[in-house]
C-alpha cells in the first residue's frame, strides 16, 4: 500500500517534470483557498506579472460565479457555470481568473484551464480566519459575525472571553452540527474543520462537523495531482519567489512589498495554546498540506531552478 502510494506519487512528479518545460497553453485558474493570499496572488498577477484578469472581477474572482460570497448547490449548477466560464475566458482572451468558493468536479475543466494552487499553512490560515472572520464583530449580528456564532452555540451572544472557541472546537471534535449554519454558503466554522478539503472538493463542504474523512482527503489528492503549477508558504508565511508555482505560471516579477487586508484591529492570538486540537481536528488538512508542499518541490525541475529568494506573505 505504502509502496503503491510512493510509486503513485514518483509517477505524478515524472508526469509533471515533463510539463515542466512546456509554454503555458492556458488560461490559469487559481484556486484562491479564504485567507490564503489570495489578494496577493491577485495583486501579482494585474499589476506585476501582465496577465490579462478575467473580468468583472472582485480580487481576481470572476463575478459573479467565481466570488467568495457564491454558493453553488449541486453539480448541474456547477456544471453550467463551468460552460459559461470557458466560454466568458476564452471570447474575452483572459489569462487569468481565480475562484473562490468550493469547486465541485465539474468546475475542474482540465482541458480548458490550468489550474493552480497556493497553500498556506494550516494554523496561519485558521488564525487570518479566526482574525479576519470568526472573531470580529463588527457587523453585529449579521449572520456570519460572532455574535451569531456564539447565539448558535447557545451562549451568551454578548459574552466576553473565547470560551466559545473551545466550545466550537469541542462541538467539531464530537461530531455535533446543533445549531451551527450548515448550507452551500459561507460558514466560518468550517475554516477550522479541513477547510482546504473543502474547498477543493465542493462534495465534501456540507458535511458536518468532524464528517471529512479520508475518502474526502484522496478526492483532494485526486484533484491537486491533476494541477498544473503548486505551490505552499512555510509555517512562516514564507515563500520561494523562483518556486515552481511562479515558474509555471511564468511570473518573473514576485514581490513581497504589497500588503493587502491588514487587520484593522489588534490581532488576537486565538490559536496559541490551541495548536496541538487544532492539528488533531485538522490532520487530514495537514497532510493535503503536506501532499501540496511535496509535489511543489519535486516539481521544481531541476534544470530551470534558479537560486532562491524567500518573500514573507502578508495577509
Ligand atoms: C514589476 O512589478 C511592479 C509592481 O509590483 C511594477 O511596478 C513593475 O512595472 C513590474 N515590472 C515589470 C517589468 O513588469
Ligand atoms: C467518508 O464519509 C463518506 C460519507 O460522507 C462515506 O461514504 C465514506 O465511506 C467515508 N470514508 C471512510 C474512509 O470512512
Ligand atoms: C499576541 O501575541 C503577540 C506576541 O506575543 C503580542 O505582541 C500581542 O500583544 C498579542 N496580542 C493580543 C491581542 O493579545
């Protein structure tokens, strides 16, 4: 089995060497996984690398199909939208778009597009999103903001602490929906239940808590290994700017020095002390993780690697 598994993968880092060397024939899609630098990814590509981005767009994400804010309910909707989409990038000669939300299998059109990934590290991306989504407060009451999470989790939704954190990760870890929202749309919790998983796989993203399992992880493993270009940051949002995700893509001016989306408030340290259940609940995330980092560093091709110049993300 393991032996099987390691051929597997030693036969895909063959097939994508080969790729290696090809022009890019394609329109990139990229998949822009919530709080994972997505907006820098964006901002790369419009203003330093001359892609033509689709539009409209709302941060690289075709609009309205393709936005953080979508929610597609089933395969047939996915599939029109899939049409609509090569038919939109192809008259409009587009080179790049990303999208935003799960993606259902028919929104992988493998022959139309190359796909493209950029993966953060799991704990970063739980604290953006726990920073940027979970904890803040500022639209109270509206349906994705804190004090709705904590009214479903039954508590106070005026009460002070983060005692609805633990409680929140008690309920994943028991496999418990009660009153959490659990539709196609945006749901912040489950951005710390195997979010990448998720997204990758649209099947997978209403499951309830604690439902992703490791069918799930080899429909992601599936997908990603059908990828053009991948690439990962570190645990300290650190990344290659000569890796192989920016050498497919053929993007020879990376840089760090734009930020986008900083908190505009002071940022919590909600993971720390929470690590180890955090990595215990999420460990199928990881290994997709660590699936993404192994295929972006062989991947690599050995003849066009260039010396390594490491940019800290920001997000
Ligand atoms: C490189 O990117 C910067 C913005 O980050 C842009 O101002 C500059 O024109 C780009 N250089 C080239 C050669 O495209
Ligand atoms: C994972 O869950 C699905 C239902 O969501 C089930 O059909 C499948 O058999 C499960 N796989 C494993 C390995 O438990
Ligand atoms: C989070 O931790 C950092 C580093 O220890 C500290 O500087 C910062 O004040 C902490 N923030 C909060 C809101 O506690």
């Amino acid at each position: 089995m393991l032996i099987a598994a390691i051929c597997l993968l030693h036969l895909v880092q063959a097939a994508a060497l080969k790729l290696d060397d090809r022009p890019r024939s394609l329109p990139v899609i990229l998949v822009h996984i919530h709080k994972g630098f997505g907006s820098w990814a964006c901002q790369q590509a419009a203003f330093s690398n001359g892609e033509s981005v689709v539009a409209p767009a709302e941060n690289c994400n075709w609009i309205p199909h393709d936005t953080h804010a979508r929610s597609i309910e089933g395969h047939t909707v996915a599939n029109t939208i899939a049409e609509l989409r090569v038919k939109h990038m192809t008259s409009g000669g587009f080179t790049f778009g990303m999208i935003e939300r799960p993606l259902w299998a028919e929104d992988y059109r493998w022959t139309h597009f190359h796909y493209a990934v950029l993966m953060r590290h799991p704990l970063k991306e739980m604290d953006s999103n726990l920073n940027y989504e979970i904890a803040r407060d500022d639209h109270k009451d509206a349906w994705w903001s804190l004090s709705s999470l904590k009214r479903a989790l039954g508590l106070d939704p005026d009460s002070k602490g983060d005692d609805w954190l633990d409680l929140l990760l008690s309920m994943i870890q028991h496999r418990k929906q009660g009153r959490l929202l659990n539709n196609y749309g945006w749901s912040s919790w489950k951005a710390l239940d195997n979010f990448k998983i998720r997204v990758l796989v649209a099947e997978a993203w209403t499951l309830p808590p604690g439902g992703v399992n490791r069918t799930h992880l080899e429909m992601a493993v599936e997908r990603l290994n059908k990828f053009y270009a991948v690439g990962a940051a570190d645990e300290d949002d650190v990344i290659d700017a000569n890796c192989q995700l920016f050498d497919r893509l053929r993007w020879t001016n990376v840089s760090a020095s734009l930020k986008v989306n900083t908190a505009p408030f002071a940022k919590l340290n909600l993971t720390r002390g929470r690590e180890e259940v955090l990595r215990r609940l999420n460990a199928l995330d990881f290994e997709l993780y660590e699936h993404a980092r192994a295929l972006a560093e062989e991947g690599q091709g050995p003849a066009r690697r260039r010396p390594r110049r490491f940019l800290h993300l920001v997000e």
